[in-house]
C-alpha cells in the first residue's frame, strides 16, 4: 500500500486575505482575495445572526461571521445598524 503524504498546514500568511465592506444597513461583504463573495447579516446589536457561506449553512458559524464580529468589536468598520 503505497501512503500519500497530506500537505502541511498552512500557516496564517498563507491563507486567504479577506476585504470586508458595508453592503447595506445591517449587512456586510466578505470578500475572498480569489473573487467570492458572502454576506453576514447583523441584528440591531451589531452581532453576526446569519452568512451566505455554505459552512453557515451547515453549522451555524463560520469564519466569515467571525471575522465581522472581530471587525466591529476593534472598530476596524463602522455599519449602520438602523
């Protein structure tokens, strides 16, 4: 049986880079550095409720939520929240 190496883990510098902008009240864009896109939802707390990612999807948190989450706690982007 012949074994196949698994690649190592990436480190941080080697994941994707993100870029997050507001995209309506409530709502910001994820965007990944290959082009996909994703929504996180804010409720009227400011707390990520919902994303457009399949991980979401499937298991009710992602990174891209916490991500957001992060952004809006450091105050490294403002969303209005009306």
């Amino acid at each position: 049986m012949k074994m196949i190496a698994r690649p190592a883990t990436p480190d941080a510098e080697a994941l994707p880079e993100y870029r997050l902008s507001p995209a309506a009240p409530r709502a910001v864009e994820v965007t990944k550095r290959d082009g996909t896109r994703y929504a996180v939802v804010l409720n009227a707390a400011g707390v990520p409720v919902y994303c457009t990612c399949l991980g979401f999807h499937f298991r009710g948190r992602c990174r891209h939520a916490a991500m957001v989450a992060d952004a809006l706690e450091h105050h490294d982007i403002s969303v209005d929240l009306s």
